[in-house]
C-alpha cells in the first residue's frame, strides 16, 4: 500500500507539472488573470472616471472612434468622419455590421439615444461636462449617418470621441433604465460573466463579436493594492498581467526571465499648485524662485528611478499638441536672491499638502521638496492626507493650502485638456487660482482650430507665458510599467494609463 501510494503521488506530480507551461506560467488555456491596484466602480462607460472601470469598459465597449498602439485617433463603430470646416460639427457614417451583446442593432439612434443620456445633466454622469461643454445636438441624417453639432468650433473633437466616456451602450438597455454600472450591455469583444466586488471581475469573449471572435475566453480583474503582492503574483503565475509596477520593483522584474516590463511614456504629469491667493505668491518672483530651488534631475533618478523625466512644458511630451518650452533648471542660490528682491525673509513659514499613494511617488516626491525649500530658506510646514479628505479639500472653497501635490493625466490625450481646466481664469481644476488675459485666449484660439500643427503654436505660445508666470513647481512627466507574462502577448498600454487586452492572446 505505501508503494501504491508513492506511485498515486508521483503521478499527481506529473500531471501537475504538465499542466504548467515551459515559462511557469499557472494560468491555462486561453482564460488569463490581470492584478490591478483596485477594482471597477462602475461598468457604465458614462459614469467611470477611474482607470480600472476604464481598463474593463474597453472590452465590454467599442467608440465611434479609437485610439491606436500609438495614440492615433483609428475607426472603430464608425468607419469615416468629416468635420466641418469651421470646426463646428462632425458627421459620422457608422458601420452597418454591429450588434448589441442583447441582440439590439447599433445605428445613428443608438447613437443619439447615448449623447443624451449623458449630455441629459439630470442624469448625473459623471462624464457629462466633458460632452456637455461642446455638443449642442445629436442629429440622425439616416440609418447609419449622424451629425454632431457644436457650440462653438471645437478643434480637439475626435480625441474626446475616443475618450472611454464615448463608449456606446445597448439603447434597450437605457430605455429599460437597467443598472449599467452592474449590467452592462455594449457591443464590445468581451462582456460580464460575473462580478463578486472586492474579490474577482470576469468577463467572457463575445462569440457575435462583429470585428471576429477574440482569442482569449475569459479575462479575469483581480483588484491587489498592494505592490509587492502584485510582483509576486507575476513572478508565480498566479496572475498574467500586473500594473501599476512599483518603482522598486522593476529592475528585479526585469531580471525573471519569464516576465516582460512594458515601460510606456503617459499623458500624466506630476506638479506642484502654488496658490496665488496667498500673498506670498502673488509675486511672480517668488514663485520662480521655488521652480529654481527644486532638483528634478535628482527627482527623476534617484525618487521615481528613472521612471519619468523632468517636465518640459505643463503638459506631457506625448499629448497632441506639445512642444518643448524648456524647464527651470536646478540653482538655489538665483531662488535664493529671487527671495531677497522679493522682500522674502528667511524662516518664512510655508504649507506644503501631498496624498499619500494616490499618485506614484506622491509623498516622497513631497518630502524631497520640502528639503529643497528649506534649503533656500523657506520653514516647510508638510502635511500627509488621505486622499478622499484630500480631495475634498481640494474642492472646498475656503481650504487655506500654500502648496499641493497635485497631478493630472490628459485622458483625451489632447493638449486642450491638458491646458483648458488648469489654466483658464475660470477652469474647473485650477487650484493655482492663476488667471491671464492673454492665456485664456490662446487656449480658446487652440480650442477653435481644427490644424493641429496651428493648434501646437497656439499652444507653445500659451506654455512659455505659463512657464514664465510659475502658477505650478513643474516636476515630471510619467511613465507607467506593466508586467506581462512571456506566454501572452497583445497587451499593451495607451498615453491614457490604460492597459489594453483586447488583442491579448496566447502565444
């Protein structure tokens, strides 16, 4: 019995090991498993304003337009468009192929019924001001043509097409006012086969899929805050995809040789707001002298470890619509006599306020500013916040910050909304308080241009006064990292952070 025994156990071993793949891979067949820091809110593409709803969305979902491996604006639910001249509408002709994961056929209705939903302010969305603040009317011209028409020329309207808030939701769906954040009904290559919170989301191919069936079964969202278990996961096969990858974790990821790194440059910039209502700031020398006094070099290398590079202008270097208007370089002693003509004395007590985690690298980021400010002169008063008290903070009227860690990724990917909310005399996240004549209408000039080589010298005219004027300590651009087993490919990242599986297969 006991050699009977040793053989049963020795034959488990085998069929074990069988079933694991020459590079360690756990996972079979064609189901896979993604380890995120968080999970889903909501799957209703409208109302998700997070990465992870985002990241699930574009499979259960398909836009009338795309964005592409590098960012380009590609057909998806249309297959051509044409703008005004003015840049005051756009005209889509859409695919006559495409069913709803419920059997509802898409057309420009089900197109009309979307923009309304969330154009509809009663409704609540969270998506809304991004369409509410340039579509007037939705138009059906036939079957499958619809024109938009806008408030004004609005030269960025594609990109915003793209955005995951453009996702196109069964139009039965919406008539029967169903739960879309839990029942969601796209036309997407992958839809919901179950979803437990705070343990699993899994999502199963869409064998009606009109752009052909998808390679994988199953695709399943595991939310694991923390970093290390991540790696680990990877490292064991527990799990096929990881992102965010902590900084501290990249080099040793590198070295498994059945793990790839995909480092990816992202429209996210990491920044300091200088609150121009406090008096302090009000002089512009005052806050030239804080870009001078900060070491991003040493930022870069030695805090995100080389993931990123100093920021060049106030928005990221892939965003459309960039160009370079150069940085402030590293001199405490200019921050220095910039403080003296300003009639700063030494001691002068400042705040400075960061989150902790909500950005990677926040609070250190934080307390190596702190140590560059003191060092010219300033008494740093430095606070850690949680983030949903640091949010509302930010939204409360009367909060008495100096200096706040802030950051904002371009989603649209598009330099207008890269530069409108934050820079503007009345945008919507302009926490600096700052506000220029001049500014304000070279933005709106980008705005109504539909050339974006014109729209990039708009813009560059707009980043050098900013630059010049100092509303932010410019820090940083990122980069995001994400781990992919060896036995998968297909995955890949957009400028947007979001990691996209819906060519994802096995090798």
């Amino acid at each position: 019995m006991k050699r009977n025994l040793l053989f049963v156990l020795f034959c488990i071993v085998l069929i074990l090991s069988a079933c694991g793949s020459e590079n360690g891979s756990s996972s079979k067949g064609n189901d896979i498993v993604v380890a995120f820091g968080s999970e889903p809110i909501t799957l209703d593409p409208q109302d998700a304003n997070d990465a992870v709803s985002n990241q699930a969305n574009v499979l259960l979902y398909d836009k009338l337009v795309t964005f592409d491996k590098e960012n380009n604006v590609v057909p998806e639910l249309a297959t051509k468009w044409e703008a005004a001249e003015d840049a005051t509408g756009i005209t889509f002709t859409l695919r006559e192929d495409v069913t709803f994961q419920d059997g509802t056929p898409f057309n420009a209705e089900a197109v009309k019924i979307n923009f309304e939903r969330i154009l509809d302010e009663e409704n609540k969305l969270s998506r809304h001001s991004l369409y509410a603040d340039f579509i007037e009317s939705v138009i059906v011209d036939s079957e499958y043509q619809v024109t938009f028409k806008f408030k004004e020329a609005f030269g960025p309207a594609l990109s915003s097409f793209a955005h995951g808030a453009g996702g196109i939701i069964s139009p039965k769906a919406i008539k029967d006012n169903a739960d879309i954040g839990k029942q969601p009904v796209g036309s997407g290559p992958y839809k919901l086969k179950k979803w437990t919170p705070g343990t699993e989301l899994v999502l199963e191919v869409n064998p009606e899929y009109w752009g052909g069936k998808k390679k994988l079964d199953t695709i399943t969202f595991k939310p694991v805050p923390e970093n290390s278990s991540r790696t680990i996961m990877l490292e064991n096969g527990e799990v096929d995809v990881i992102a965010p990858i902590a900084t501290q974790d990249i080099e040793r990821l590198k070295e498994n040789k059945n793990v790839t790194v995909n480092t990816t440059p992202i429209y996210r910039t990491i920044y300091i707001t200088i609150n121009q209502s406090n008096p302090i700031f009000e002089n512009v020398k005052v806050r030239q002298a804080l870009n001078y006094a900060v070491d991003k070099n040493t930022l870069v290398d030695k805090i995100l470890l080389g993931q990123g590079k100093v920021a060049e202008a106030a928005i990221g270097s892939s965003v459309a619509g960039y160009s370079s208007v150069g940085t402030y370089e590293y001199n405490p002693e200019k921050a220095k006599e910039l403080l003296a003509e300003a009639g700063i004395e030494e001691g002068t007590t400042i705040k400075l306020w960061t989150p902790d985690g909500r950005y990677l690298m926040d609070s250190k980021i934080a307390e190596f500013i702190q140590a560059n400010l003191q060092e010219v002169g300033f008494n740093v008063e430095f606070q850690k916040w949680e983030w949903s008290a640091y949010s509302n903070m930010l939204d409360d009227p009367d909060s008495d910050y100096d200096l706040i860690v802030n950051s904002w990724g371009t989603s649209t990917g598009d330099a207008d909304w890269g530069l409108r909310p934050l820079f503007t005399t009345d945008g919507s996240n302009n926490y600096s308080n700052y506000s220029n004549s001049e500014v304000d209408k070279l933005i709106t000039e980008g705005l109504s241009n539909p050339n974006i080589e014109e729209r990039t010298k708009i813009y560059n005219k707009a980043m050098n006064i900013i630059k010049d004027e100092a509303p932010w300590i410019f820090l940083a651009e990122y980069q995001t990292a994400t781990g992919v087993r060896n036995d998968l490919q297909g995955v890949y990242t957009w400028g947007n952070e979001y990691v996209i599986l819906r060519d994802a297969e096995r090798k």
